[in-house]
C-alpha cells in the first residue's frame, strides 16, 4: 500500500513527519511523494495561525480529488488543539493528535480493517512522559533534526501551542546518545536539536539544555551541534560558556524576539524585556567569534501603537540579527490575545509588515556583507542551483559553492568573496579529503 506524507509547520514536525514514514515502511507501507499517487495520504498538521489551519482543510479537499479511493489521514497539532472543528472536516478518513504519533498507524489499520472512519485524538496529561521515538536520517536532507523535547508551559498571549502540545517532556540522555550513534553511522556529520520549547529542555529530568548539547558534541562522526528556535531568557550566562566551550557546537541562535517594544511584551506575556534581551545578545557575541543572531519579530499585536511599532523596528536595527522572519499577528481562538477589543486593522498590518520587511533585509544585507573575506567550513548540501550547490557556514550564512556532487553531504573549508541576493559566493579552499 502506498503512503504519502504532507508536512506543515516546523522542524519538529518534519522530524515527527520522519518518523512516521519510518514506522509505516517497516509494517510493509511503500513510502512515495507527496504528489504522487497514493492509496493513503497522511497530512501533519499545524495550527499556529488559522491560515494554517485553512492550509491544511484545502490540502485534504486537493488529495482527495488527486485521488478519491484512496484514504486520508490527519495528524498533528490541529486536530489537537480543535477536536472538535478537526472531526468536521469529511475528507480526513483517519483523525489522531500530537499525542501518540506512533498509534496513527494503528489507526490507520483500524479504518482498513473495519471500513468505517477512525477518530482517535489522546488527551494531553499532566505528568505525561516524553514519547519514544528516534529517526534513522531526514529524507533527502544533509543534516539531521533530532526532537528532543516537546510540550509548552508559557502561554503566550498570542498562541494556541500550550493546547495543542501539553505539558514539557524531554527526551532522555540514553535514548538521545543512542539516537545520535546511529545518526552519525548513517552519514549524518551534523544535527540540530529541536524541541517545542527546546530552552526548557531537561526540566522534567532534572537537567537543561546544555546537558543535552555536550552530549551531542561527544558523539563520534558528529561534526556539528546546531539548535533550533530558543526562548531568550532561558539561555544563561553559564550555559553559554559551557557551549562556547565545545568546539562542534554552531554559533547560531535563533532568539525569538516577537516586539522590541517592552510595552507590547508584556501584553505578549513574553518573560524578558529588551534590557534583558540585549544583555543575552551581548554575552553570545563576547563568548563567540562570529556568532550570528535571527529571530522572529511579530507586527499588529493587538494594542500596538505606531510607536509601539518603531520602537520595535529600532530595536530590531540595534540588535543587527543576521536574519529576522516578519509576520504579522493572526487572531487565534482560544488564546487571550483573540478576546482584546484593541485588534489592529488589517491594513495596518499589512503596512507595518511591509516597512519591518524592509528594514530586516537591510540588515540581512549588511551581516552577508561582514561575512565577505572570511574562510569557513561549509557543510554542502544536496540542493543544485544554478551557481552551484548550496551549503552553509557553522553559523548558518547561505553559501553557492561551484563544485561536484561528490561534495555533498561533506564539510569544505570555503571563503566567501561574494553576496548575491539571501546568498554569499564561495571558492572551495580544501576538500574534505585534506583538512575538511
């Protein structure tokens, strides 16, 4: 029987996505594309923002006319957060959750042995622990992400996550080291560890984050340690020495920022204020050389003043990020910012979105630029432009490289003389097979 899986949403997905194309394959599933023909088609979810969740009805009415005979289940964080809304959706044959990934297949077997629809969305439960599960590799990626924590306790203003994930579980350290051996055997030079609220790794097991980062970094084969997304305040001055410490550790971080208005933090109930922010910030740039900085800035929260918004944008400027996602706020039911009567009109946003866009490529512009001159080892991957194969430095600057698909997969020392749109030029120095 042929399967084909959909992915929305993030990196955890994706690997969750992994996963499960695993688990199917090895009961007897043929594993295909997602625009191929299939007999089942498997749709992960994310409910972010309601566009998404629009995303994901207009996917499952497209898979059914691409074939109606086959069955269509719908997995992840939507069905999750919205059982309800989730179960009223006629094309999904097959309804699960974020809980318990692994039973979808037992789902699905259940609605092929029995005809009838199969919805099996599990609670989330206080205490609950961290889902066994481990990947063998990401399909047709050169690096490895590795979920190792899941779950949210924040409750920000603005966001449905804590609903649709549950309660903070991490990953244990044996089952991570076992993991990541077999990761390494596999070919995989580098990782990224990943997590819901990845900074809150450990807090069930009485560890942190930075436990799991060194344990990374000892893995033999494993060249590279990178993180996904943090929660700024998280971070302390501590834990970044320890990892400013461990050579294989990537100086990137992805600090979500949302304002860089203190007002409007607040409103947000994020737990910093930029003072705080800054300081993080600084102390990263003391402790690594080149170290690069990207974030996740939101405009039109509920409440937000003009002020409000070129607060934000200076601080953005001050703060000269390597890269910064805009976007702006989306109304979602269920969360508190969704009740406010002070919403910011639509055009507003729109408006606000286009100039903060404007002002984050700038200073994108400007961080390629100070990378010009430098010789730094790029990890190439597998993706064919017409400059050559893309790659990326340690702390993640986009990288042409013209070279031969022999490279893929290998990390080059590289030095990069160019900038060319979102992308630096780069002329191999050495190949893996002398000093790489």
């Amino acid at each position: 029987m042929r399967v084909a899986f959909t992915t929305l949403g993030c990196k955890v997905n994706q690997y969750e996505t992994e996963m499960l194309a695993e688990l199917f394959s090895k009961h007897g599933f043929t594993v295909v594309e997602p625009q191929d023909i299939a007999d089942l088609y498997v749709v992960n979810s994310c409910t972010v923002t309601a566009s998404g969740d629009k995303k994901t009805r207009q996917l499952l009415r497209r898979l059914k006319k691409q074939n109606s005979a086959a069955l269509a289940a719908l997995t992840g964080c939507y069905p999750q957060a919205f059982p309800a809304e989730a179960e009223a959706i006629r094309e999904a044959d097959i309804i699960t959750g974020s809980k318990d990934r692994a039973g979808l297949l037992q789902a699905v077997q259940k609605a092929l042995d029995t005809g009838e629809r199969v919805v099996a969305i599990k609670p989330h439960e206080k205490g609950e622990a961290f889902e066994t599960m481990s990947v063998n590799g990401l399909h047709g990626r050169t690096r490895a992400f590795v979920k190792i924590e899941d779950g949210c306790e924040r409750y920000c203003a603005y966001c449905v996550i804590p609903r649709a994930r549950g309660p903070i579980r991490s990953k244990p350290p044996g089952e991570l080291a076992a993991e990541l051996a077999g990761l390494a055997a596999n070919g995989y030079h580098e990782v990224v560890l990943v997590g819901i609220n990845l900074s809150s790794y450990g807090k069930d097991l009485g560890l942190r984050l930075i436990d799991a980062v060194e344990l990374a970094c000892k893995v033999p084969g494993i060249e590279r340690v990178r993180l996904g997304s943090l929660e700024p305040e998280l971070l302390t001055t501590e834990d970044i020495a320890r990892m400013a410490a461990q050579p294989k550790f990537c100086p990137q971080f992805h600090l979500a920022l949302q304002s860089g208005c203190d007002k409007t933090l607040r409103a947000m109930n994020r737990h910093y204020d930029t003072a705080e922010y800054a300081r993080i910030a600084a102390d990263i740039r003391r402790s690594f050389d080149n170290a690069s900085l990207t974030t996740d800035i939101m405009v039109g929260f509920p409440g937000e003043t003009e002020q409000d918004f070129l607060e934000s944008v200076s601080f953005l400027k001050e703060m000269k990020f390597a890269k910064a996602h805009v976007f702006a706020y989306s109304r979602r039911e269920g969360t508190a910012a969704a009740k406010r009567p002070d919403q910011v009109p639509p055009a507003v946003k729109e408006d606000r979105s286009r100039r903060m866009i404007e002002a984050a490529s700038e200073i994108r512009k400007e961080f390629l630029k100070s990378q010009l001159g430098r010789v730094e080892e790029v990890l190439v991957e597998t993706t064919k432009t017409p400059l050559g194969y893309e790659g990326f430095t340690k702390n993640y600057t986009p990288v042409y490289l013209d070279c031969g698909a022999e490279l893929c997969g290998t990390v080059c020392k590289v030095r990069l003389d160019a900038v060319l749109d979102e992308h630096c030029i780069g002329t191999l120095v050495h190949t893996p097979k002398t000093d790489c």
